[in-house]
C-alpha cells in the first residue's frame, strides 16, 4: 500500500472514545471457527497509539498524546478536511496523487451534514478508496417477503427522515455504493423490526458498557 503516516493516522486508526466493549447475541448460530491468533512484533499497544482523544476527562501524564474532554466531531471533522486538502499535519501529503489515498470510516450512525461533504469532495477529488462501514438499519427500512427476518436487497428499502437516512440518501446521490465499489457504504443486512421472533445481531455496534461514550474510528492511509 506504500508508505504508511502512523503520526496521521494515530497508529493508521484514530480511536475516539473510551471503554470499548463489543457484543454479541444470538438465538441460533452456526459454530464459531478456531481463534486464529496473530502475534504482534510490536511489545505493546502503546506502540501503536500516536495519539489520542477522549470525550471524557482522563487523567494522564502524557498529556502531548492524550487528549481529555474533547469534542471528538470536531476533531473528526478537522482531521478529515486536513487530510482531504493536504493542510495542517498532513501538508507534506501535497504531492502524494489522490489516487494514492484512502479513507475508512467505522461508525454506527454518520450523519454529520460536514462530514458527508468532505466524503463527497473526497471521491469527486478522485481518492482512491473512500469506505464507510456501519449499520444502515439506522438510515433505511428494507421491504420484506412474509416472515423474512432480514435481507439485503437495499435497492428495495426506502431511507427514513433521520439525519443519518439524509447523509446516505446524499452519499448515494453522489454515485456511492451499497456494500460493493471503493466508493461505498458497507452494512449488515436491513431486518424486519416487526417480525416478533426478530433479533438483531449487534456485529456492527460500538459500545462503551454502560458509560455512554461514543465510539468512532477514522483511518488515513497513502
């Protein structure tokens, strides 16, 4: 993939939030395959982490790395709109060709009116890959067969007039695609939220127990 920004990235993801827990419930499900465990050359995380931003108060000395009390949209925002237009941390990126560069957003709901914006720019300035994995049960309402639990059949399903409904409706205008293309927008099946034996898998949330924090990652690479 070429050189690689670890300082832009923040490790090549920038981790918002604090206390991640990931669940997961199902009522019938195949067997899970074998833990493939991969082992890492680096002694720890703390390796990896460049720097990062917490929407709570964190008490820490490493305060050149760790930033408490944060507006994390903000900060999402301004890193996204320096990476688009090479500014800021990532001035030197100015002769690195557009067709190099890649974005991953993963995040339960994207709805930010100036963020959908700079995602649009980023494919009309010819980016490489643009990619948002979420959960789109949150922005459409699939059609259904009789007793169809879930499908995939987005081309059938109507957005809501949530924010987050709007900021697809608008990434699709803009010629991006439903879970296939470099420019696309990545999701687990719509589901029947009336049938009474319904029971989303939450595979795509990110959850912080009980605490409330949100959780987003935002990843940059040449």
């Amino acid at each position: 993939m070429g050189r690689k920004y670890a300082s832009a990235v923040y490790g090549l993801v920038l981790v918002v939030g604090c206390w991640i827990v990931t669940s997961l419930a199902f009522a019938k499900t195949p067997a899970i395959p074998e833990v493939i465990e991969v082992t890492s050359k680096l002694p720890s995380a703390d390796e990896v982490i460049a720097e990062l931003w917490l929407s709570h108060n964190f008490d820490s000395p490493d305060l050149k790395r760790f930033h408490p009390k944060a507006k994390l949209i903000e900060v999402e925002r301004q890193k996204l709109r320096d990476f688009i237009y090479s500014e800021g941390e990532f001035s030197e990126l100015g002769e690195v060709p557009n067709d190099r560069k890649i974005i991953h957003i993963v995040r339960y709901r994207l709805s930010d009116p100036e963020i959908i914006e700079l995602l649009i720019e980023a494919k009309q300035r010819g980016f490489g890959e643009v990619i948002i994995i979420g959960d789109l049960n949150t922005a459409m309402k699939g059609k259904f067969a009789p007793d169809e639990k879930f499908n995939s059949r987005f081309s059938q399903a109507r957005f809501n007039r949530e924010p987050m409904g709007k900021a697809i409706r608008s990434l699709k205008e803009s010629d991006y695609k439903i879970n296939r293309g470099p420019y696309g927008v990545y999701s687990q099946p719509l589901y029947n939220l009336e049938h009474k034996y319904i029971l989303i898998p939450p595979s795509m949330h990110k959850k912080s127990g009980s605490s409330g924090y949100r959780v987003a990652n935002l990843g940059f690479c040449v």
